[in-house]
C-alpha cells in the first residue's frame, strides 16, 4: 500500500518583548531562578493580570505579515491544569477568539536529488497570545523539584498551521519560513537553543487516495529543524509499520528523543486533561482599534515574500535562491546593498550564497559581525565586471577584505592583483611561452586540441594568474594561425 | 465614644481633643475585651496598630491630615496586608503573611487611617453564615446563639459591637449586605469596578466588589471617598473622575422615585421583614418620595446562575493553592499528585470544597453550554431587567435577605436553604449595580433586620442621599446591642 503523510505543525514563539505578558518582570534568559519573577507570576493571592500592549501589538504584526484576518476583538480564556511549574493552576490562553485567524506562508521545498525546488503555500489556522509557564528542574535536587518561575508569564504566539504538508522536508520548509518571519518583523529573537521557538508536530498517515485523514500523534517541543526532520520520519516509519503489522495508531502525546532518534509515548488521548476553558474574569476582551493596526501595518518592514518576488525581478536570480537569500532579514539587506553596489544581481548572489556565507560559517559570526561589508563585496564584483580582476584574483580579494587589508583597490594594489590588461606585456609572456614549448604547438597545430589548453595554463602559470583568460585565448590563436 | 460617626471621630482628631493612638487603644481594649466572645478578628496587633495610629498623630500634628486621618479601621481577612497574617478564614492560608499591600489597603493606609486588625470572615468568602470559616464561626453581638451573617461576619460584627468604628467587607453575592443586615449596620457594595480588586483575594472575580461597612450611611459615603478610584493594576477596574460621595447627603428627597420589585415582596419572605420594610416606604414617602411597582422577573434564576458562575470562577480562582509556593501542604504524600489532593483536602473546609466540585463540574468539557454559557445569557437577562427598571425609579428597594439572624448550625447543613440568604442580594452582583442595606427595624427576637436599595451604576451617592436621609428619620442604626459595654 502507498501512504500519504499529513503534517500539521503548532509553534510557539517568545515575543520578543522587555517585560512578560501580564506582569513588568524582565523576560531576559539566564537569570538566577525565581530573580525575575514578581508577585503576579508567582500567582500569590491576591494578584491580577495586566495586559502588555507589546504583545499584542506583536499579533498584529504576525497577523499582517501573513495576511490573515486579525480579530477586532478577542478574548483571553483560562486553560486550567495542576503543574508545579504553573503558579495559577491555569494559564492564560486565547481559544474561542483567538487574535488572529487565517493567513497564509509561501515556502519553498528544497529539490530533492535531481527534482526542482517546489514553492508551495501553507495556509495557517490561527494564532493566539498566551503565557509561558515556568520549569520544572528534576536534576540537583535530590530527590525533589526545583520549580524556576522566571520564564513564567513569558508572552507566546502559538501558530497553528493547517495540516497542509505531506512530508517532513515541507514540514522543515514551512518551519524555516515561519522562524525567518518572526525574527524578520523583529517579534521573536528565534533562539531555538534558548526555546524561544518550539515546534510540535501532529503527524498521522493514510492510504493514498483516502479523504479523510489518520489517527495523529503530536510530536511535543522539537527545539531545531534537525529533529523536527528526523523525529516526523521516525514517526511516519512508525505509524507506517504499525498500520501495516495490523496495528492501530491511538491518538496520543509523544516526544522526541535525539538520542535514540525515536519517538516514545508521553501520554495517551485517555490520560489528556479537561482543561476547562472558561474566558478570564479578570482581563477585558482585546479590542483592535484600526488606527492602532494602520500604525502597525506602516511600521512593518518589506516582507520575504515581496523582497523574494522583487530578487527574482529585479537580479534575475531563481526563484529558491531568492528564498536562500531572504533566509533573514539581515542576509536579503547584505545581499541588495551589495547588488546594488555592484549593479550585478546574479553575480551578488554567487558570492553572498557562496564565498561569504562560507566565510560566515567557517568563522561562526553572524551578518552583523562580519569583517566584509556590504559596499566592499560590491566593490569586489564591480572589479571582476570591469576585468580586473578574475574569479580566482577576486577570491584573494575577498581574503584580503576579510582580514580587514583594506578596500579592494588597495589590496589589488598592494598585493599586485590586477588582472593583465596590457596586452603587450601579455604577448610578450605569450611569445615566451611558445618558444618554450616547441612540442606543444607542434601538437596543436597538428590537430590536438588539448595542446592548446596545456598554453594557456603555462600563459596563466607565467602571468602568476593575472592574465585574463579571454584575452590568452584571443592572443594565443590569433599567435597560432 | 464607641457611639461617635466618623465625622465626629475625626473632628475630636483635628481638634486635638483626642489622639489617634488614644483612639487606636480605646478599640483595641474594646477589642480585647468582647472578641473572644464574639470572634470578629482573626488577628490583632496592637503593636502595629498603635504604630500606625503614632503615624497618623505625626500626620495630623504637621498639619497634613485628610479628612479621615486617625480614625481606626478594620479589614476583612480576604485583603492582602503587607506583613500581616492574611487568611481569608482558611487553613489553607492560616500560614501566609501577605508581602504587599491590596490596592484598597494601600488607600487607607495613605489616608492615614490605623488598621485595628484582620475580621474574620467565611472561608474564601463562601458563606452566609460565617460558619464556614477556619477560624471559627462569629457570634451576632445582638445575640450570641445567632449568625451575623457572612461572609463579612466579622466585619459587621466587630461594627456592630462597636469593636471598630468602620470596617471593610466584600461583595460577591451579598457579602456586604446581608451581615450588615443581620448585625443592623449600613453596608454598601460599590458598582461593579469602582475599588480596585487587586490583594483582595479572589473568589468569583467577575462579581467580587469591596465595600465600607459602618453604623451610618453617612460613614459609608467617607470610607468610598477613600476606596474608589482607578487603579492600573486591576484591568476591571473603572478610569472615572473622583467623586465626592458625601456631596448629595443633604438632598431632600422630594421627587424620589421609589421602585418595588414586586418578586422580592413575594413568596419565601418573613412577614416580619416585610412589615418592617413597608414601613420604611412609608417614611420615604413621608420624605416626598413616590413609589412605583416594578418586576425584576428573570431575578428568580439569580440564585442557579449564580451557583453556576460563581464556583465556576472560584474553582479556577482557587487552584493556586495547591501547596507548592505558599500557604498549607500536608505534612506526608506520596508524589506530586498525592500531594495537590491531600493538601487540597486537608486545607479546604466544606463549603470550600462543594463550591470548586460545582464549578469543576459546569466547566467541564460536555457541560460548559449547558451550564457556564447558559448562566451567562441569564445573566445578561437579570442585568436587562434592571435597566428596563430604572426607566422607571431613581432606586429600587426590598429587603436585604428574606428574614433575620438564624440559629448557629440551623442551616449549615443544608447549603440549598442557606444559599436562599442571597436571593435578594445577588442580582444585584449579577449585574454589576451597587447595592447597600440600612437597618430599618427588629424583628419580635430583637434582631436587626435590613432594607436593601439598588441603584444604577455610578449612583452611589443618590443611594447615599436616599439612606442619610431615611437615617435622619429614623434611629434603627444609633441602636447597638445592649448587654454589650
């Protein structure tokens, strides 16, 4: 039987706010435990929310960016459920009325082996304000929990796609695309170490053709796009050989584990808890006035979807290196500010994919901290363009640039760089070369056409790399007839 | 001196003819001398009392003295007071000394008014009786066999002694109103909003309200001077102009517009209550007011909607007492679920524990519209029926509860009979109105009985006006208890 995956992902973004969503305590990471937790996120008695304006403007954001409807007003519920680290006994979540509904993502799914990248659109259901809860320390206590109620009342944005994708590299896509969004429109630092960006996956599976969908099992809080790949093809592998072996698939709660590369069950449809949603006595429905969103909607930056839309228009570049290079805000700003220094879209692009993400990579440092600015990578491209330099010179460059040597022309100068552009001195390298091959040319000119290729390397060898190989090829047949 | 209103109080302040800590020590020997047969307080500390009445002397020798400075106060155990044991008449919390100040504590405390201590009160508010409280039952100082009411039993009682020369209370579904009924003091529950909910220690937040209790009307309209007001930490709470509530004391009533709804004039009412409140109108009318019948007829599901909503928002509101952070845990368990239950069990009373199982039920998933949502559009319903009503009259009025004091342990194991206390005070907290009761009689027994008006939102100071003047007729509220130095 052939099978079809389903894939629905749940995320949860840290908005990026100062203080939590309903308390003034610092949302800052790493601090003592319990340091940044006050008397309303500790729930003494006695204590009331107040709503952080910063996180829903937030929503309106997200809700803007992917075009989705934003309700004009929404209402803050209570999800009610004994845990330690939840301090009310409840937390306080959005259901019936969520902030924003609707809303679409356009992604980009990598090719695989020699098929072409495929740009889809996955429709997203909703997304809804809610707090974190704290942690739950089970380790150096001996026996007993420490309980750290500092990330407590943390603002999220839980956004809740539909179940769209049918693989896990659409699920991985889809993921890579939202992270890129919210750290784009500066709602979410997407520090996945640091779980400001989680993902649950409900997957299930069905024999192609079939309508309605599986049983599904929801993959809790994989924390980087690696596990989100291997724990959905764990699992489809699982439900797949469960279904075939004659077994059901019961609904259930599972996680991940990246050691063992497995999915293990957390807890069962049964054991899940009546949350008891009730709307929260103590906070006002949220009320969206259209001058607050108009503001909003005027602040928001240009969108990965537009800017992609504008590279391919604008550069000439494919349509998945437009989503490579509008993987972060940061990297589509580097990009376009070289492009437009060196007037060369294409050739912008090679580098900034190639050389520079490399170099990136290899030294760990982010855009920000790079030693190459935009306006120099320009300035390098614009000397290959105009013939001084060639790929390999510009590479040399592009060393020297990084090593913070100077500006292009500086290095180029310093370091004798320059493509040869004096064709006598060239010929004369030439008339050299031919002398010093007798056999050579004699080969070439009966017939071989691989002895001509063995001239120019020893022209290119000769001129220690600075001569333009156009111009070698010209001279050299021109030499040769 | 016990006998003193407020305005007297603080007049004997400004003219120096007594001092606060003079004053402070006066209540607490007072205090000390009928609590422990009446059991109003759960705390007391002189100490801290005396120095925060030193305070208000210092205040009112350097001539920064408001209209209240000096005079004592004492709160209901349901408000959170920074360094004071705060129990909220529970085991539960029988441990926890609060870390900050209620907003409304905060307030009296910037007035400079001493705090005489913590009153006793039914468990987390639930009770009409204050038989449910931790801390043992309060005694009606008209007689001690009787109940004063509750939940602010204490409050009323310790008022009513004259323990306390004003006292707070809070309002979910008669809360103020029926002990200050029962005691024959004057309480008033604010419209829904106007005093800041934030350290009072939540039961049904949609309908919590804190409210003055004091001997007069006039005493009530100072204390709301000094407990309303916006307060940012409380997103239910009101952003309104500061009112001066003693502003309309002195209208004369003439063209008052009196409403009589007639289902709180029917069925299930003592007729001695009933003559006792007709002849209240009848003063009224003496005062120039007219009267018009009016019907409150969805009034007659305030008592299921309310025990629908109300242990529906407590069972949520309580959950955070789950022995974790604060409070009581049970001293063995076997894991973390052991403990929630054990702690839980062990730290709830009865009442407590009937209201959460209520509340856990109607939320649950398969009942929320049958019950939650249902209640909800009743309420919407009852909220309706008053603003037709108020097309009509300026204030309603009825009795305050259908009859007066009980026995102790005459209803506490029936909660049906008990719950039927609050048929004329809920609707009110339903729909957020401000509510008060004034005494206006005793009953064959001599126990006070309670007149109950309701006005419109904001229309504190027109039901103010309305039960100072009735109190200048009338002397139903100079009475106090004999028997009682």
């Amino acid at each position: 039987m052939k099978w079809e995956t389903v894939i629905g992902l749940e995320v949860h973004t840290q908005l990026a706010t100062k203080s939590k969503i309903f308390s003034g305590s610092s949302t800052a990471f790493g601090a003592a435990p319990n340091t940044q937790a006050s008397a309303v996120d500790i729930a003494l008695p006695g204590v009331l929310p107040v709503l952080n304006r910063g996180a829903v403007e937030c929503a309106i954001r997200f809700g803007l960016a992917i075009g989705a409807n934003l309700n004009r007003v929404n209402v803050f519920d209570r999800k009610n459920y004994f845990y330690p680290d939840l301090p009310k006994g409840y937390q306080i979540s959005q259901l019936a009325r969520p902030i924003v509904e609707g809303g679409a993502l356009k992604i980009v799914v990598p090719s695989t082996g020699s098929g072409q990248s495929e740009e889809r659109t996955i429709h997203l259901t909703r997304a809804h304000l809610e707090e974190d809860a704290g942690k739950s320390l089970h380790e150096d206590f001996h026996g007993m929990t420490g309980i750290d109620l500092n990330r407590a009342g943390t603002p999220l944005l839980e956004i809740v796609s539909e179940p769209e994708m049918r693989s896990s590299a659409e699920a991985v896509a889809y993921a890579r695309a939202l992270h890129t969004l919210v750290t784009w429109i500066g709602i979410c630092d997407g520090n996945m170490q640091e779980g400001s960006f989680r993902v649950d996956a409900n997957v299930s599976v069905r024999p192609v053709g079939q309508a309605e969908f599986g049983t599904r099992r929801e993959i809790k809080n994989l924390n980087s796009f690696r596990f989100l790949q291997q724990a959905i093809d764990y699992e489809v592998r699982w439900q797949i050989e469960t279904l075939e072996d004659g077994g059901r698939i019961q609904q259930a709660t599972v996680l991940f584990d990246p050691d063992t590369g497995e999915t293990r069950m957390m807890r069962s449809k049964e054991e899940a808890h009546d949350y008891r949603y009730f709307p929260d006595p103590d906070l006002l429905p949220i009320r969206l006035d259209e001058g607050w969103i108009e503001t909003v909607r005027a602040n928001l930056p240009e969108l990965p979807a537009a800017m992609q839309a504008r590279f391919q228009n604008d550069y000439g570049v494919s349509a998945y290196d437009a989503s490579v290079l509008t993987g972060t805000r940061a990297l589509a700003e580097y990009f376009e500010a070289a492009a437009r220094a060196c007037g060369q879209g294409k050739l912008a692009a090679n580098w900034v994919m190639g050389e520079f993400s490399a170099a990136l990579n290899k030294a760990e440092l982010d855009i920000a901290q790079s030693p190459v600015s935009a306006a120099q990578l320009g300035a390098l491209i614009a000397r290959i363009q105009d013939g001084t330099l060639s790929g390999k010179l510009a590479k040399q460059v592009f060393e020297g640039l990084w090593e913070g040597a100077g500006e292009v022309d500086a290095i180029i100068e310093a370091r004798g760089l320059k493509q040869m552009s004096d064709s006598g001195e060239l010929e004369k390298i030439i008339d050299e070369v031919l002398a010093a091959n007798p056999k050579s040319v004699e080969e070439f000119r009966s017939g071989k056409d691989k002895a001509f290729n063995a001239l120019v390397g020893q022209v290119m060898k000769a001129s220690r790399g600075k001569a333009n190989p156009a111009q070698v090829n010209e001279l050299l047949k021109a030499k040769l007839q | 001196m016990p006998d003193t209103s407020l305005s007297a109080l603080a007049a004997q302040l400004a003219a120096r003819q007594v001092s606060s800590r003079e004053l402070a020590q006066t209540y607490l020997d007072r205090i000390a001398a009928l609590n422990p047969a009446i059991n109003a307080f759960i705390t007391v500390d002189a100490e801290k009392t005396l120095a925060e009445a030193a305070a208000a002397d210092a205040l009112i020798a350097a001539g920064n003295a408001g209209p209240l400075t000096g005079v004592p106060i004492a709160h209901k155990d349901i408000f959170c007071t920074d360094g004071w044991l705060t129990t909220c008449g529970s085991k539960m919390l029988s441990n926890f000394v609060a870390p900050y100040d209620a907003h409304v504590i905060q307030r009296f405390k910037a007035a400079g008014m001493p705090s005489l201590g913590k009153t006793n009160m039914d468990e987390f508010a639930m009770g009409s009786s204050n038989e449910t409280s931790f801390f043992g039952a309060v005694k009606n100082p008209w007689n001690p066999a009787y109940v004063p009411g509750g939940s602010s039993g204490g409050a009323a009682a310790c008022v009513a002694a004259r323990m306390a020369p004003a006292a707070t209370g809070t309002d979910t579904g008669g809360s103020i109103r029926q002990p200050a009924a029962l005691c024959g003091i004057t309480g008033l529950k604010p419209t829904y909003g106007l005093v800041s909910r934030f350290g009072m220690i939540a039961f049904a937040s949609s309908l919590d309200q804190a409210g003055p209790m004091a001997p007069s009307a006039e005493d009530c309209a100072l204390l709301l001077n000094v407990m309303t007001g916006f307060d940012p930490n409380d997103s239910t709470s009101l952003e309104r102009d500061k009112e001066d509530y003693t502003r309309d004391l002195q209208k004369p009533l003439a063209g008052l517009r009196v409403g009589l709804p007639k289902e709180f004039f029917a069925e299930g009412l003592n007729s001695e209550v009933a003559a006792a409140v007709d002849a209240a109108v009848n003063e009224l009318k003496k005062l120039g007011a007219t009267t018009v019948e009016i019907s409150l007829a969805n009034s007659k599901l305030a008592i299921p909607v309310y025990y629908v909503l109300a242990p529906a928002e407590a069972s949520s509101n309580l959950s955070r007492f789950d022995g974790v952070r604060y409070g009581y845990r049970a001293p063995e368990y076997a894991d973390l679920n052991d403990m929630y239950a054990k702690t839980r069990a062990q730290g709830f009373g009865a009442e407590v524990k009937r209201r959460i199982l209520i509340g856990t039920y109607v939320l649950s998933h398969g009942y929320y519209d049958a019950y939650y949502l249902q209640a909800q559009k009743i309420r919407r319903l009852i909220a309706d029926d008053f603003a037709e009503a108020f097309k009509a009259c300026d204030v309603i009025l009825g009795p305050t509860a259908p009859g007066t004091a009980f026995k102790l342990g005459e209803k506490s194991d029936d909660p049906v009979e008990m719950y039927l206390n609050d048929l004329y005070t809920i609707p009110a907290n339903l729909a957020g109105l401000p509510g008060m009761s004034l005494p206006c009689g005793f009953d064959a027994q001599g126990l006070p009985i309670g007149l109950q008006l309701v006005g419109n939102y904001f229309s504190e100071a027109k039901m103010l006006n309305v039960a100072h003047q009735y109190q200048r007729a009338t002397d139903w509220h100079a009475r106090r208890p004999e028997g009682l130095q």
